[in-house]
C-alpha cells in the first residue's frame, strides 16, 4: 500500500516579503536569504536561477487604490483612543498617545509580539494598532519620508498600500475584528513634518482578495526574477550590500547606505 502523501506547508510570508517581492521578486529572495543566515548562521539557498530573464514589472498586479484617501497635515487621535498594540523593535516611532491612552494588549507583550495568521500562513508586526473610541481597531504603519500627494505608482510608494492590506489582515486574525482600514503615517523627519500627512487604506473584500491572490502568487512563483530599474535597486539592501548581480545600478557606501534605509522605512 502506497503511503499517503505528506502535506507542504505553505512558504512562511510576511508583509514585509509582499513589498519586495511588489518590487522585485528577487530582492524578496535574497532577503529571506538573509533573514535565515541572520537565525541560523546560515544563509538560505536562493531560489532565482543563474540563467533567469529578468522581468520589465513585478508579476505581482497592483492592489486596489480607488478609495485611497490622502491627508496632509499632523494625524491626530481622540481622548478615547487608545494604543493597544506596539512594535518594541521599533525605536524612532512617533509619540501618538499619553500614557494614560496606552493600554497595551498583553498577549503581545513577550518576544516575538507577532501577529500571526495561521489560516493564511502569514505573520508580521505592525509599527502600531489603534483602538479608536467604538472599538474599531485600525493598524499604523510609520513611514519617516514625506507624504507623496496624488499617491500613485509614479511617486513610488504605491508599495507601502500592500504593506497596510497585510497589516489589516493580521490585525483580524489576531484581534478577531476586522479594520475597515489602515494608516500610512509620513512623519517627514528630514523636513521637520511640513510635509507630513497619512494615508487611508481601505481594507473590504476587494482588498481581502487581492492579499489571497498575492500569497497565492508569490508561492507559486517558482523562479523569483529580478525586476532591474532604477527605482527598485536605489533602494534595496541587497543591492546596496552588493549581493545582486542583476541591478540597475550599483549603490554602494555610507552614504547611499543611509539614504537607501530612509527610503524603506
């Protein structure tokens, strides 16, 4: 008698993977890659082939942007908000709250705070969960560039709405609420907040189904091609670390190395 076949387990993704792989399905590669030397000692094989064609856009469609709300100006909560979630690894967030308004929850209190979704196989940590006074809950992520008005892919961060639909599921699977959406905050460090402002990402069952359709996709990709363009390999670390032979253009020293961290966070 034959034995019954063994199940996979679906590959482990985090918003984090979503976004690279957004730009470019390799940088994911080799950041998973690094994530796993970073744990183990050493580094995971890459999957990418030696004699891949590198690809003219991510095979990843874009998420829905049509009930994307844009705001200029400082983000603000009310007296009976509350904080109820915040990432510790995190050491330049933003001051959103008094301590009277943080009540943080104490399931994820202890190492390593994730938020886990086992349904979807996916896990990760937002920058900060909002309880907002009706008890919607809503996940912030905070990003230290300036706000990008008009919020299209020709400004470049249309990534970061995939990262605030990943960060909405999470926040239902732990929470057992679902967000009706969440919040892009740009603090504008380097320009002492005149351009800051938040964006709101919608988070409904368009918005559920594309992140479906993006796990799906990045699992069943087996080849991971690189995506070369300039606006992909400015601001990736493997890249600024000298790791991808398919880049654009090579970035290298200090202070490339900073200014490409600045254009992740």
């Amino acid at each position: 008698m034959l034995a019954p076949p063994v199940a996979v387990p679906a590959e482990h993704l985090t918003p984090h993977d979503l976004v690279a792989y957004f730009r470019c399905p390799h940088e994911m590669e080799l950041e998973k890659s690094r994530r796993h030397r970073d744990a183990t000692g050493v580094p995971a094989a890459v999957r990418t082939p030696a004699d891949v064609v590198p690809l003219r856009h991510s095979p990843l469609l874009a998420p829905p942007l049509g009930a994307v709300r844009v705001n200029q100006g400082r983000l603000a909560f009310g007296a009976g908000d509350q904080l109820v979630y915040e990432d510790a690894q995190e050491d330049d967030l933003p001051v959103l709250f008094p301590p009277e308004q943080i009540r943080l929850d104490p399931r994820f209190r202890q190492a390593p705070e994730n938020l886990v979704d086992p349904a979807l196989g996916f896990a990760g940590r937002p920058d900060l969960v909002v309880a907002l006074a009706g008890r919607e809950l809503v996940p912030l992520e905070y990003k230290a560039t300036h706000l990008f008005v008009g919020y299209h892919e020709a400004h470049g961060r249309l990534f970061d709405t995939v990262q605030a639909i990943a960060q909405c599921r999470l926040v239902e699977a732990a929470f057992g609420r679902r967000p009706r959406y969440g919040i892009i905050l740009y603090g504008d460090a380097a320009g002492d907040g005149l351009h800051e402002g938040w964006v709101e990402v919608p988070y409904g069952e368009a918005e559920a189904g594309w992140l479906r359709y993006a796990l799906t996709t990045v699992r069943a990709d087996a080849v991971r091609a690189p995506v070369p363009a300039e606006r992909n390999c400015a601001g990736c670390a493997p890249n600024g670390d000298g790791l991808c032979r398919y880049a654009a253009a090579r970035y290298e020293g200090p202070h490339h190395r900073a200014w490409a961290a600045a254009l992740r966070r």
